[in-house]
C-alpha cells in the first residue's frame, strides 16, 4: 500500500469512527487493517466493525511480542454468566484469513484459550456475542518477528 493510499483509507476510518460515536484512540493498534478485519466480521456475524461495542467485560490476553507466529497463545475472559454469552469468536486483522476461532460455551465457563497462527505483526480481535445480541469488544496486537502462516 502506497502512503496517498494508506492517509485516505486511515482518514476514511478515522470519520466513520468519529460520526459512529466509536471513541477514537490517537494512535491504533499495531498491525490493524480494518478493511480486511471488516469483510471477516461481514462473513461470521452478519455485522461491522463500527457495530461492535468495545468492553472492559471481555478480556483479551495474547504476548505483546512472539518469536513465531507459527503458535501464538491467545486467552478469553468473559465476566458474564454463562447464560449470556452466545458464542466467543477471535479474528486477526491481517491473517490471509482473519477469522480463526469461533466457540460456543453453551452451559460452560465463558473462557477460551488457544494458540493460534498470525501471518504476520496483527491486531488479535475477541468478539463476544451476547445472548441478546451484543457483541462486546477486546483487541490487542502481538508483534510478530517471524511469519506463521505459509
């Protein structure tokens, strides 16, 4: 991505997050790329980035940096009943596919923890759907210094 390319995309997200009443950080995550995070939640959810509600209720726990990311480990917490959640997913912004789990607790703790492949440096996404249709946010960013995904 040229630089016009990237200051007109990052402009553009920038206003859509103003005008959605998403607060704005000054500076993003590491390895955000919300175009392609926005087709994977399109695909799993049926929604947007900008319906996403950001929570301290859901906690998302990965390593600031991974040696591989061949095997990364990522944890969810939710601090909800069980009954109220209806499924925890995880997306990577910048996977070839950003989608990478999804987990359905049912009558279980609404924990998940996994390992997974990040292609490259990526914003790590949990997404937690609630049983009456909320879906809570956590993001974090794990800085990757060699590839995983082939």
């Amino acid at each position: 991505m040229n630089r016009r390319a990237f200051l007109k995309a990052t402009g553009v997200a920038l206003g859509a997050a103003a005008l959605s009443g998403i607060p704005v950080r000054a500076q993003g995550l590491e390895g955000e790329d919300l175009a392609n995070l926005e087709k994977a939640l399109k695909e799993a959810l049926g929604k947007g980035f900008k319906d996403l509600t950001p929570s301290d209720l859901v906690k998302l726990t990965t390593p600031a940096i991974a040696e591989s990311g061949a095997n990364v480990p990522a944890e969810v917490e939710v601090n909800l009943p069980s009954a109220q959640v209806k499924a925890i997913h995880l997306f990577a912004d910048k996977n070839p596919t950003p989608r990478l789990a999804s987990f359905m607790p049912m009558q279980a703790l609404p924990y998940y923890a996994t390992r997974v492949r990040l292609a490259e440096t990526s914003a790590i996404r949990a997404v937690v759907e609630t049983a009456d249709g909320k879906l809570l946010l956590a993001s974090a960013s794990t800085r990757v210094t060699v590839g995983g995904c082939g």
